[in-house]
C-alpha cells in the first residue's frame, strides 16, 4: 500500500480505488516521467538487477511482493535497498494488475496474482542459478504467498515467507466490513471491480479455501510481523498464523514506542526491517530493539 494512504484512511481509501475502476477515463492513463523515474531508482539502488548471484553468506535470493494499491518500486523505496546494503540479491514484481489502471495494482483476483507470482518466482531462480528463494510481502503480499505455497507447487522453491501486516485472514477494517450488507450492490461492486479488496474481506470464500486444512504448508519456514496500531488489517492478531516453523511477531515488543500502523510497518520502519533480515538469516540474527532504527 501507498503511503497516501495514511491520509486517507482505510475506508476512503477503498471507496477511492472502487470509484477510479469504476471510471477508467479518471486514472492516468499512460506512464509518466514519474513512473520512469521510480523504475530507474530501482535499478540504481541495486534491486531488479538480474545479474546479482547471492553470496555464501545470503545464497537465496528475497522477493518483494508488494501490498493492495502498491508495485513493485513505491512499496520498497524503503526495505529494498536495506536489504541489498546488507548483501542481498533482492526483486521484486508488479502484480494484480487490471486493465486502465496504472501504477494501483494488487487489485485483480488473488488466484491469479498468486500465478504471476509463480511465473516471477521460476523467473528469478532462473536468473540467479538459486535452489529457492525467501519471500518478504506487506499487506496483500503477505498473504497470496500462502496461496503459491499452498495450492500451485511453491514450497519446493520457498524457503521463508515473511508477512509484515499480512492480510492473513482478511479484514474488517475496523469493523467497517461488516456495514456492506446494508449498502446494496456494494458487495457487487467490489467483486466485479475490484476482486482483490473483495477476497479480502473476512470471511470470503478465497480466505476460507486459503485457510482450510492449517495455515502451513511443511518445509517453509513463515514469520509474521505485526503492530498493533494497524488500521487496515484488523483485528491486528487476525495476521498470526499456527503451525510448524511459525514465528508471529509483535513490533511493540520489540519497541514499546514504535507507532508505525500498517503502511509505515512495510515502507519506512527500519525496526521492521532488522527483524525481516532476522527472518532471512536465523543463524546470524541479533535482538531487534528501539535502537535497531539506527541500524
């Protein structure tokens, strides 16, 4: 998700996206010197480069798989270069994209997006000469993972998933969800244009499929990383899962004072981010705390 967002707040903010897919002619329609500038950023900072051959030291690869409304470079100006400064091989991919809206993505069937990740993953692996890869997803992209795991064949190619405000068992959105039933044909609208906010709603048949049978697939190892000011993905322990080789986190925990909510967790919190490294890399982790933002 987009920082703007915050702003915005939950609700206006899907309110906002139903309205833009349900008027095209409103969204931009055509790449901007902006987007360019975003891609090169990301090539410049030493992420997408598909030349990277990880070390002994960090040998899979990390891919970034980015929130609701996200792509693949505004949801990782943050993580993405901490993680190559420390010596990681890092991609990321733009997915749940629908047609006439650029930039906005994540917003297509979660099936299909789990797919394009499929098609991302063997892609990365190819490039890299890597046995697996670890995957790092905020919000939306915390939780399809589970979806490649679980139904198309991923966890022979998966190391770690780790979710940061993963939308593991949808949301209400602060209870706001559960008004759809007395605004008709709202419920509609968000299937026909926008699946992917609608598989998102608690209690949704794609949820309920995911979730069916246990929260694990066996031979991946998953971390959770959640705060309890999350606005959008609530309630905040709805993000925790059960099973083997499961570590579910609390950022307070770690930092009494960290405030972030749900897009700071996965864009700018560098207490965050030293708690992903400890996901990627167990072996060398060492204790997060409030001074880890200086790392």
């Amino acid at each position: 998700m987009l920082p703007w967002k915050r702003a915005l707040g939950p609700l206006t903010a899907l309110l906002l996206a139903v309205v833009c897919l349900a008027t095209p002619a409103l969204a931009a329609p055509t790449a901007t010197p902006t987007a360019a500038v975003s891609a090169l950023s990301a090539s410049s900072s030493g992420w997408n480069d598909y030349s990277c051959k990880p070390s002994a030291a960090h040998p899979r690869p990390v891919v970034l798989v980015h929130g609701t409304l996200g792509n693949s470079v505004d949801n990782w100006l943050g993580l993405a270069p901490y993680l190559v400064n420390r010596g990681y091989c890092v991609f990321s991919l733009d997915y749940g994209q629908l047609p006439g809206v650029p930039f906005f993505h994540g917003l297509g069937p979660i099936d299909a997006s789990a797919g394009q990740l499929a098609t991302y993953v063997d892609k990365v692996l190819a490039a890299t000469g890597a046995a697996k890869v670890d995957i790092v997803g905020h919000s939306q992209g915390g939780m399809m993972p589970r979806y490649y795991l679980k139904f198309l064949g991923g966890a022979p190619k998966v190391n770690a998933l780790v979710g940061l405000a993963p939308s593991n068992r949808g949301s209400t959105l602060l209870g706001l969800t559960r008004l759809l039933p007395y605004f008709p044909g709202a419920g509609d609208l968000l299937d026909e244009k926008t699946p992917g906010l609608a598989d998102q709603v608690a209690g949704s048949a794609f949820l309920t499929k995911l979730n069916a049978g246990g929260d694990t697939v066996p031979g991946v190892r998953y971390t959770v990383i959640a705060t309890r000011y999350d606005e959008v993905v609530t309630p905040y322990r709805s993000q925790f899962l059960t099973g083997p080789d499961v570590r579910n986190v609390l950022l307070q925990d770690l930092c009494p004072v960290d405030l972030s909510e749900h897009v700071a967790i996965g864009t700018i919190d560098r207490i965050a981010f030293h708690e992903v490294t400890n996901a990627l890399d167990p072996a060398r982790a060492t204790p997060t705390t409030c001074s880890s933002v200086l790392g």
